[in-house]
C-alpha cells in the first residue's frame, strides 16, 4: 500500500481533491490511512464516520481534511458542515463514500475507484475536469 499511496502522489503532484469510489471494506481507509502517512502526518488518521470530517496536518503543517460521507442522510448535511471551506481550501481532501454528495464536488478532482474481484483489488485513478465540459 505504500508504493500504491506513493505512486497516486507522484503521478498527480497537483491533486488536492481525492473522491474515493468502492465498496465497503474495499480498502479506501488503508489507502488514505497511507496516503497521509507520505504526506508527513504523525497523527493516527482513522475514518471519520461519525464526525464526517478529520483534520490532521502534513508535515509542513499544512491541513489534510479526511472525510467520510457514509452516514449521510441527505445532501443539506453537507451544507451544515459547510463543505465548500473545505473543499475550495486547496488544502489535501480525501473524501469516502463520494456517491452521497457527488453534485458538491469541485469541477476538478481526482477520482480514484478500488474494486475487489476474487480477492483481487484493483485501482482506477483519473482527473476529472467538468469544466471542460
């Protein structure tokens, strides 16, 4: 996982949005957990279901804002944590279970689906720029 974390960093050097797309137990968490950890976060980076969003800081001090939309009701929750500070901070995002609030993702991002067949994942990573129509 580490190669893999390292990789997605490498080859998107100006990504800051990360959408994970995957089923449950697909290892979306492993490769945030991961991704922080190249980053320079020293804190323990865990899911953030109930609290929808983690602030940790890279190791510029820089923050890294982890999310976890699973428990989602409805669209306005969003809104109640007031995602666009979030999302249009330029600061690192990883946000899980990206379905739930998919019409509030910035027109530029990284999507990155995991998908397990037979016990084999495999990862799919791509830009997507709306605004390019």
């Amino acid at each position: 996982m580490p190669q893999v974390a390292q990789q997605l960093l490498h080859d998107f050097p100006e990504e800051r949005f990360y959408a994970f797309f995957g089923a449950m137990g697909v290892g979306k968490t492993t490769l945030i957990k991961e991704l922080c950890a190249q980053l320079g976060v020293s804190q323990n980076v865990c899911s953030p279901t109930f609290a929808i969003v983690n602030e940790y800081a890279d190791r510029m001090g820089e923050p890294v804002y982890h999310f976890d939309f699973y428990r989602l009701k409805k669209l306005d929750e969003a809104y109640d944590i007031g995602y666009e500070e979030y999302f249009y901070s330029g600061c690192y995002c990883f946000t899980e279970w990206t379905e739930k609030i998919e019409p509030l993702l910035p027109d530029h991002y990284l999507r990155i689906e995991i998908v397990e067949d037979h016990g084999v994942r495999t990862l799919e990573a791509q830009t997507v720029d709306a605004s390019q129509g």
